[in-house]
C-alpha cells in the first residue's frame, strides 16, 4: 500500500501527463478528474477510504494544470484520449472514474466515448452545461460573469484569469476565506476543517505550478457547448450533489441529472460544494 506516488508518462504525441497514485497499488483502479482551478494533490482527502478499500486512486492532472504538459485547442473529448493513453501504460484495462467539479463535464465525456472501458462513472457536484437557460443564475457574480465573457471573449478572459490564478497560486487560503464569504453555511463550516484547507491549498498552489494561464482553458471550455450531448450517454452514471451548492448551483446538478438517460442521482438537502465530500465520501465510495 502507498499513501502518494507521483509520475509521469509522455504520450504519443509527446505530451507529458503527471498523476499521483493513492491507496493500493493492486486494487481496483480508479482515475480521479480534478476540480478547477486544482491539480492531482486534490485527491489526498480520499486516501485513507482508498487504502481501507483497497482502491487504486489514481488523480491526473489536466493538461496545462500542476506538472502537466499545455494542449492547444484540446476538448472534453480529447481527454478520453489522454485517459486511455494513461491506463494502458499503466496496464489497465478496465476502471472506474469520479469527476469532482469541474471534473465533472471530463467524466461525462469519458463515459460517452469510452463506456466499453468503465466499470463505474461517479459525478459529485459537477459543473453542468452553461448554454442552458437558467443554470448559471444562483452562481457567484464574479464566476457566472467569468463564464459569459469567456463564451464571447475567450481570448480576453484568459488573460484576465492570470490574476485570480495569482491569487490561488500565492495566496490560497486568502482565497478560500474569499470562497467562504460567498457560500451557504455547511460550506462556511467545511472551510473551517484544517485538512480541507491544508489540501485545497496545495492543491491550487500546484495547479499553477507552470503557468497562471494554461488552466484558463477550462473556463473557456466550460462556457462553450461541450462537443457530445448528455441524452447520448447509454451507460449509468452516478451524481450527487448538494442543494446548497452556491459554487456549482445545484439547477446544474438536476439537469445533467435529467438528461443523462440511467443517471443515478442523489441529492443532499443540507450539504454544500465542499461539505459533500467531507461528509458523504463513505456513501460515495460504494460504487467501487
């Protein structure tokens, strides 16, 4: 068993792609899709329940995040592609995935287009389409603004991210006393967790370790439609989400919900987007 083993691989078209490794070695094998902004180190919060259940937790980071090479242009879809290049270097041939967040679009790409590889799709409070009316409206001002200008003005909006990324690469946890202000109180109370603090905190350091503007790509993704459509997903996918989510509104949560054919959706009255984990990750982790 192994609490953290970072590494790389290049890919075929020369690309380096970092990961970190949590839990059991010989398990069963599970890739972690990060939240935005973050990086593989996120996924420390479930390295104990990896090692107690014998899973091999296997955290990516994205292209352009922590020490992962930038891909011009890439897609939702192109990341199936880069998944597959990892688990076959790895050996791997059949897995399960969990997308967190912003992860959450990357999982539901992957079970369109690589279900014959999957055992399970988990999505805990994932970000959903923003082309649909409505869904962005009990998001954060500064969030829901950063998304409409990223749709109109990709180019203006990447550059205009460098200084939130400054801010989460230098001052992170000024940050997340920032996001505190602006979420309901489980999450308010999830925030005042020193372990929280402590991995969010690394983990936004990383995500920017190479650059503060290559992760912008995902806001630009985000806010543009996503290359497949939710009703074509055929296989089930699991969601949870918390009803008091101010980060992802949780109208998101119930849309992909809705139109993902054989989702399996659980939605939790009083969690947030941070007290989900911590408080839920135990029933969570069942589908593996």
């Amino acid at each position: 068993m192994s609490n953290e083993i970072c590494d790389q691989i290049i890919l075929s078209d020369g690309r380096r792609l970092s990961f970190a490794e949590f839990g059991d070695r010989q398990g069963k094998p599970v890739f972690y899709f990060h939240g935005f902004p973050g990086s593989r180190l996120e996924a420390k919060l479930a390295a104990r329940i990896a090692i107690d259940t014998r899973v091999r937790f296997i955290a990516i980071d994205r292209p352009g995040y922590g020490l992962s090479s930038f891909k011009p242009g890439r897609t939702f879809i192109d990341w199936a592609d880069d998944l597959i290049g990892l688990a076959d270097t790895l050996g791997v041939d059949r897995f399960s995935i969990l997308g967190v967040s912003g992860g959450g679009p990357y999982a539901a790409a992957c079970a369109y287009i690589i279900s014959h590889r999957l055992d399970a799709v988990g999505i805990i409070c994932g970000m959903g389409p923003v082309d649909v009316p409505g869904l962005l409206s009990d998001m954060p001002w500064m969030y829901r603004q950063g998304l409409r200008l990223a749709g109109r003005f990709p180019k203006i909006a990447t550059a205009l991210y460098s200084f939130s990324a400054f801010l989460f690469r230098y001052y992170p946890e000024r940050m997340l006393s920032y996001i505190s202000s602006k979420v309901a109180e489980p999450d308010k109370i999830a925030l005042r967790n020193p372990e929280l603090i402590n991995v969010l905190s690394v983990s936004f350091q990383e995500a920017f370790r190479r650059s503060l503007r290559w992760p912008a790509a995902d806001v630009v993704l985000y806010s543009h439609p996503w290359g497949f459509r939710l009703e074509d997903i055929r296989i089930p996918v699991h969601l949870w989400h918390g009803e008091k989510d101010r980060i992802v509104p949780p109208a998101m949560g119930h849309h992909v919900a809705e139109s993902i054919p054989a989702c399996q959706a659980t939605f939790y009255v009083n969690e947030g987007h941070f007290s989900i984990i911590l408080n839920r990750i135990e029933e969570i982790w069942q589908i593996f």
